[in-house]
C-alpha cells in the first residue's frame, strides 16, 4: 500500500512549483530508500522518511550527527486507518503531506544548516505564504538541535 501511495504520480506529470523560499521539489524522491518511519498518535498519522543517496550512505555509516552536506530528507506524511481486512493493522490511507530537509551548511547557514519545503497533498501545492515558512519548522524541530535538527533515527538493518 505504501508503494502505491509513493508511485502514485503519473509518469510525465508536470514538477510542482516551487516552494516560497525557491526549494524545487526533488525529482524522482518517491523512489529513494526508506531511512526511518514514524507514527504521530495526536494526530493518527503515519510517517514515512525516505532518504537520497547521501542520506542512505550516512545513515548506514551512522554518520548522522551532522548529517552531511547532501543530505535530503523526504518526509511522507500520511492519514492512518485501520486495516479492513486486519483489523488490528494501522496502515496508510491518503497522502497529507511531503516535506523536505536539504543540508547544505553554506546555502542555509540562516536556518540552521538545512533547506526546508513542503508540498501539500496529490496537489502538490508548495507551503507557505512566503519564505519564512521555514521559522516554523525550525521551532519544531529545534528541540533536536542536539541532533543536527533531525527527529528520525535511521533503522540499522543487519
């Protein structure tokens, strides 16, 4: 299900403006490697975070504190629901929202070392009136400052 909640957008389709701040969406993210997943009980929501190339050798390396310059973090936020043919299963229903982290210490050293961007929906409607959007994901996420601003801890697989 969540595969077909990822590929969900038609080949050819069209690339979403730009976020507020200039961020482009990433092309080809719904094909990266998931780093983590999360669930937000206030919210019954379901999280999962993808990783580029650079993000999937760091988090694999446990180089992740900084994360280097490079990285992009795709979060895919997702309505949950229960499970129709397994009742007891929280599984992924509609598509919320996708928001990106992008480090690069030198082009965002006023938001604290990373690009943020998010896109609403199938719509993909960029987020925010203008490009200080970004001090609310900063508030956030400035509770893990101590973790380079990243809330995700990569899964280490064997």
């Amino acid at each position: 299900m969540l595969t077909a909640l990822l590929t969900a957008t038609p080949a050819g389709a069209e690339p979403p403006p730009a976020s507020p701040n200039g961020i482009i969406q990433p092309e080809g993210y719904q094909n990266w490697r998931l780093i983590s997943v999360s669930q937000r009980t206030e919210s019954q929501t379901l999280r999962a975070i993808l990783g580029n190339s650079v993000a999937v050798e760091a988090a694999r390396a446990g180089k992740t504190n900084p994360w280097p310059n490079g990285t992009i973090l795709a979060k895919v936020n997702l309505k949950q629901k229960n499970s129709e043919t397994f009742p007891t299963a929280i599984v992924p229903s509609e598509l919320i929202h996708v928001d990106f982290m992008i480090k690069d210490d030198s082009r965002y050293a006023s938001t604290n070392g990373w690009g943020w961007a998010r896109w609403m929906g199938q719509e993909r409607k960029p987020y925010g009136q203008d490009a200080n959007f970004s001090q609310e994901c900063i508030a956030c996420h400035s509770a893990v400052k101590g973790q380079d601003m990243v809330f995700t801890k990569p899964v280490i697989l064997p």
